[in-house]
C-alpha cells in the first residue's frame, strides 16, 4: 500500500472510522468531511499524525494536508471507505448517532446559515476547483513572456522560438479566453441550474459571431458591445438569473416537452437579458469597481498596502476573503494582473517571520516547536493555515503580530507600486513566478520585508511566557 493510503486509514480512524462520514470532498489543501458525531474525533490524534497539517472544524471537519497530498489521499480516502463498508458502533445505536449528528448539523447550520455567509460560500465553490488550472496556466504564461522578452531583447532567434511562444499562448488562452464558460457552468451546478445551460451563458457573453462591421449596441450608452464586457461579474448574475427562470420553467411546462422547451426557452429569454441588460450593467460596475480599486492602491501607496496585509488574514478566518476572488479574476481580464493579491501574500508571510521568532524564543516547548518545523516549509511555500491553525492563533498575541508583519510587507509592495500576479492561486515563494513584467525582485523584497516584521513584532512584544516554558 501507498503511504497516501495508509495516511487516509489513518485519517479515517482518527475522525470516528466508516461509522461517523456521511460525505467528505476536497480543495486544493484540504480534505473536507461532512461527520456525523464531531465528539467522536480524536482531534489530538489527528493533529499527530504524519502528514496532516493542521485541522478546521467548520461546517464540514477540515483535515489540511497541503497541495498535491490531498488530491491522492483523498482518492484513497474514498477507497478505504469503500472498503470498509457499513460500521457498527457497539457503544451507540446507529439510530442514536444519526440521531445526534443530524441535530448538531442542524446547530451548525444554523450559525452559518445567514445569506450573506451562503452567498461567499458559494462564491468559493465556484472559483475554488478552477484555482489548479490559474495557476499551471499562469506558469505557462510566465514562461512566454520570458520568451517574448528575451526575443525582443535580441537573445533568441525570433524565427525559431516566436513558434513555440505560441504554443505556449494556446495553452494559456484554454482558460483565461473561455474562463466566463467555466464559471457558467460552476455557477450554475452552485445556483441549482442545468451546468451545461450555465456554460451556455457564460460563452453568449463572448459574443461569438460579432465583428467589426456587425455589433450589438449598448442599449444604455449607444456604444458597441465588447466581448467579454461584465467578465466573470456579469456571468454570475447571468446564471443566477437562468437557475430561478429554469425552475420555474420546470414546475409549468408538462413533462413530455420538457426537454425541448424548458432549455429553449430559458437559454432564450437569459440569453437576451445577458446580452442588453447584464452585460452593460455588469460591464459599468466592473470597471468603476476596478478603476475604484486601482486609484485606492495608487494614490494610497504603503497605506493600502499595510492594511490590505495586515486585515487579509482576519478575512480569511471569517471567510470573507472569497468575494476577492471575482475581483482578482477582473483585474487580470482588465489589465493582465491583479495587483491585490502580491500584496495580500504578504498576511502569510508574516506568519512565517512570526513563528520563525516562537522557534527560537521558545526552545524549551518541544511540542510548539516541533509544529513550528513541520509547518514552516509548507508556510514559505504559501500553505499558511498549519501555521496560522496550530501555531500563531492559538497562542493570540503572535496572530496579531503576525499580521503586523504581513501589513509592513504589504506597505513595501505598495510604495514600490504597480507589483501584480498573472494568475491566482499561490502566495508566498511560490507565487514568485507568477509576479507580471519581471518585477518578481519586488516581490521578494516585500517577502522578506514581512518575514522581518513578523519576526521583530513577535520576538519583542508577541511571544507569551507560557509559551516559553519548559513542554514535552
């Protein structure tokens, strides 16, 4: 067996076994399970087992495990299951568990269940599977425009490598061009659309067929239509749009014609509101949101840049961070970049600094240091919840001065100014070839500006004394 098998049994175990899963997914770094009892976990078990990272329990029990990891462990996780079949619990009758579990999901539920909470959570399940493809095309990307940039300089042989620019070219322009009928169709499986139907929208906002000498008018401005106009902003309210016409449609056209009808009719009737409604609307607020955002960050400089970095990670923790996304994703249609988010890579970077400074102020507890070691890799790589989770928010103060730390890297990125990523996805060092126009040693100042600043704040006035005394 592989040892991502024996990390899932060992999982499994740890979590209450067969008996206590109901469901389980996951994301780029963590496996994500629906539990039936949660007082069934071994939660301190779990976090000394080799491999996991870290653990969230949130509206479904979170196991980190980093990316790469958790896409094959949870392939084997899902064997194990398979395997091991029903499991009965001696202790506690299967009507009892389910019992329990279905009413403290139902608790649960009902402290996350607030529009504004669904509306983000939606948000993510959106854009979050879509984040592997970002960032290899961005890569790809990266790689040819250190091409371009070396044709144009002189250094290679225009005729012999503009060919292989664009092959590269190709491949990236799989996502970003037709990004909108990804999105659609993610959209659409989140609002309770048809996906397909969905993906439909998004690709009528790229209005296929238009040319130069046939356009569509903006029915608000008189001007032409753009393809594209709205971005991903647009194709949201679009699908949303399309999934309360597609329900209705389901309850009055008869059984029979469904098939035929329902799907006309709603790619018709949305397909004309995209086209004269959302898309000018969508496109208006785009850009004023974008150009909003853009004159925030040039004319506040270091300021901005210290509060964006100092306050990402509180967003995170409460979930807030994935209304970024979208927005993210405009800048880099608008501009070719995002200039957000290499400033707000630096909240991890200042975790990093911090727990660097807990490794060496607290030498005698052995079980906070150990953590600290197995964290701090995948941490400068840019997986920061091991460090945040199991490091700097449980003992308070080294939180705070971490994002201090993550605020001073985010000022320096700020003054320098004009600092953007081509593509979404990582942070810290493995955001470095994703930073636009080779300003990547900018970038890496701002690293090393918020390792400093954690380390610093937390060394002088982060650090408990309880943390300091003597643990196994």
């Amino acid at each position: 067996m592989s040892k991502y098998h024996d990390l899932a049994v060992n999982i499994l175990g740890a979590i209450g076994g067969r008996a206590n899963v109901t469901e389980y997914t996951h994301c780029m770094t963590r496996l994500r399970v629906t539990v039936v009892d949660r007082s069934r976990i071994a939660e301190a078990d779990l976090k000394q087992i080799d491999g996991v990272l870290g653990v969230v329990d949130d509206e479904t029990y979170q196991v980190i495990l980093g990316p790469g990891v958790v896409t094959k462990v949870a392939e084997e996780f899902g064997k194990v299951l398979e395997a091991s079949g029903p499991e009965g619990d001696p202790s506690t009758s299967a009507e009892q568990l389910q019992a329990k579990g279905a009413q403290m999901k139902a608790q649960l539920k009902k402290k996350n269940d607030t529009p504004f909470k669904n509306f983000l959570r939606k948000i993510g399940n959106i854009f979050i599977p879509l984040i592997p493809a970002f960032v290899g095309a961005g890569l790809i990307a990266g790689i040819g425009s250190i091409l371009t940039n070396n044709i144009t300089a002189g250094n290679l042989d225009t005729a012999t490598w503009q060919q292989y620019v664009t092959i590269l070219n190709v491949i990236k322009n799989a996502i970003f061009s037709y990004l909108v009928i990804y999105v659609g169709i993610n959209a659409a499986k989140e609002f309770g659309a048809t996906p397909a139907l969905g993906g439909v929208i998004g690709g009528v906002t790229l209005l296929t067929g238009v040319t130069a000498d046939l356009t569509i008018t903006n029915i608000f401005t008189g001007t032409p239509l753009t393809p594209g106009q709205g971005g991903v902003i647009g194709v949201l309210i679009a699908v949303w749009i399309l999934s309360i016409v597609e329900r209705y449609l389901r309850k009055v056209i008869p059984d029979a014609v469904d098939i035929i009808v329902t799907p006309t009719i709603a790619l018709l009737a949305v397909g004309l509101i995209t086209i004269f409604f959302i898309m000018p609307f969508a496109g208006f607020i785009s850009s004023n949101l974008i150009g909003a955002i853009n004159w925030t960050l040039e004319v506040g400089g270091a300021f901005s840049g210290f509060v964006l970095g100092t306050a990402f990670l509180p967003l995170v923790m409460l979930g807030l961070h994935q209304v970024l996304t979208p927005i993210h994703i405009e800048m880099i249609n608008d501009s070719g970049m995002t200039l957000l988010l290499p400033m707000l890579a630096m909240a991890g970077a200042g975790q990093v600094g911090a727990s660097i400074a807990l490794w060496i102020r607290c030498k005698k507890n052995k079980s906070l240091t150990n953590m600290i070691k197995g964290a701090l890799p995948v941490g400068i790589l840019g997986i920061g919840e091991p460090l945040i989770y199991g490091v700097t928010l449980p003992l308070g103060r080294p939180f705070v001065t971490a994002c201090i730390g993550g605020g001073i890297g985010g000022a320096v990125i700020g003054l320098f100014g004009n600092v953007g990523a081509i593509a979404i996805g990582p942070s810290g060092v493995a955001l470095i070839p994703l930073i636009a126009n080779g300003l990547w040693l900018k970038y890496v100042i701002g690293l090393i500006a918020a390792y400093a600043g954690g380390f610093i704040a937390t060394y002088l006035f982060g650090t408990p004394k309880e943390a300091m005394a003597e643990q196994d």
